[in-house]
C-alpha cells in the first residue's frame, strides 16, 4: 500500500477519531464495571462510523477511481 492515499481523507480521520473516543469511553466504563457507560461508548463507535460515511457521501472522502480497462485478445 506503499504510495496510496488510503485512509488520509478529513472524512477517514473524523470517523477514526469519534470511533477511538468511543472505545475509550467503554474501555473505562469496562474498567469501573458500569454497562451503561459502556454501551453509550459502544453507541458512541457506531456513530464514528455514520459520521465518516456521511462525510464520505458529502464528499469528504477519497474520490472514487474508475477500473483500469483490460484488453482482451480474441
């Protein structure tokens, strides 16, 4: 993967970075043994993930590249 943009987008590393809160957020509530706090970190994750596709959609993400085109010999 050497050379490719993969992944260094504004939509990429917000949804990248909500994600990483929110597995913050229920490693710690793990920790203190409080399920509630660790499904909102877990709900807190998923919402990372809405995020990046929503600013992907907007977008904020890595441009779509069409297909090279094969030749084929008949």
């Amino acid at each position: 993967m050497a050379g490719t943009s993969h992944g260094h987008t504004p939509a990429a590393w917000t949804g990248v970075i909500i994600a990483f809160i929110g597995f913050c957020v229920s490693g710690a509530f793990t920790v203190m043994a409080m399920p509630l706090g660790f499904w909102a970190g877990v709900v807190v994750i998923a919402i990372g993930g809405i995020v990046g596709l929503g600013m992907r959609a907007a977008g904020l993400g890595q441009p779509k590249q069409k297909a090279p085109r094969t030749q084929t010999q008949s």
